[in-house]
C-alpha cells in the first residue's frame, strides 16, 4: 500500500483512519510546519510516535494541530518499541478534538514566528504561573520554537496558552 498526499487533500484523521482500517503496519511521517512527525501502527494500531518537540500519546496530539504539510507512509521497516498503550481508535478521538478546539490558534502559529504582547495590558487579571512565564519570553522577542524548547511544553499545550493569552487580550495574533 503506498499512500502519500498533502494534508491540503486528505486530513490526518482520513490517513490515519485508511491505515487502521486496512491494518497495515509501518511508519507515517508527516513534514509540518512545526516539523517532522512519524507515527508508528503495527498491523492497524498505533504503536509509538514522535514528534518535534516530544514522543508517545503527545506527539500525536501535537501532529493534529498541524493543518499544511506532505505526508507518507512507508512499509516494510524495523518499527519502533511500543510506547503506546491507549487504543487507538481514542487516541483518534483525542486528535479531533484537540483540532476542533485549537486549529484556529495554532494554525497562526509558526516554529519561527514572533508573537506580539498587547500595546498595554489590564489593571487587574489573573493570569497562570506558566501564563507569566511564556508571556515574560514573548515580550522577550523569542520564537515559538524557542519558547517551547525552554519551557519544555508540547505543541498543545503552548497551543492552549497561548490562546489563553490571546482570549485575555494579553497578546496578538
């Protein structure tokens, strides 16, 4: 089975949904524009995968955030060690809804982009420790690669933050 496409065409979920129904078993790697992803399935389960900026279930619901990129998924390899217990068919349903939730801010979102803080800020607001930190980095001028890497966040959950942030007018977008 040979499947490669742009995620322009087929959504991860469509992909990832073909290779579990087909239970095949190799590698999805997909190119985005925070990175490269793989995805390990043997025999039509998820397995292991990775990530730019961390391994197992939150890689995967990193990769779901991506909207753009190319992907392949290629047979016949030395797969990875099992890393990932979760069936994956929730695993799936986790992806979505990450998507449904997120897509809109992370799709403004680039490894190398520069997010603005607020002209001005609130008298009073409530804000998280890690809300100050990652605003503290942004009013700094670091990127969102940069800012991940240092706090040792995942996509998602920079995703998350920063969407916080913006819903409190604390940064723009």
């Amino acid at each position: 089975m040979s499947l490669t496409g742009n995620l322009n065409d087929f959504s991860l979920e469509e992909v990832i949904q073909t290779i579990l129904t087909s239970k095949k078993s190799g590698k999805l790697e997909i190119l985005g524009k925070m990175g490269i992803y793989g995805i390990f399935f043997e025999n039509g389960k998820i397995i292991h995968a990775f990530g730019p900026f961390t391994t197992g279930e939150e890689a995967i619901k990193d990769v779901f955030l991506e909207d753009v990129g190319d992907f392949v998924f290629k047979q016949n390899l030395v797969l990875s060690p099992q890393t990932i217990k979760k069936e994956s068919i929730d695993i799936l349903m986790e992806g979505i809804n990450i998507r449904n939730e997120l897509l809109s801010i992370s799709k403004m979102l680039m490894k190398d982009s520069k997010i603005q803080t607020a002209n001005g800020f609130p008298e009073t607001i409530e804000i998280s420790g890690k809300e100050w930190e990652i605003l503290k980095f942004l009013m700094k001028g670091k990127t969102v690669k940069e800012i991940i890497e240092k706090q040792n966040l995942t996509f998602t959950g920079f995703s998350r933050i920063i969407k916080n942030l913006y819903e409190k007018r604390l940064i723009t977008l």
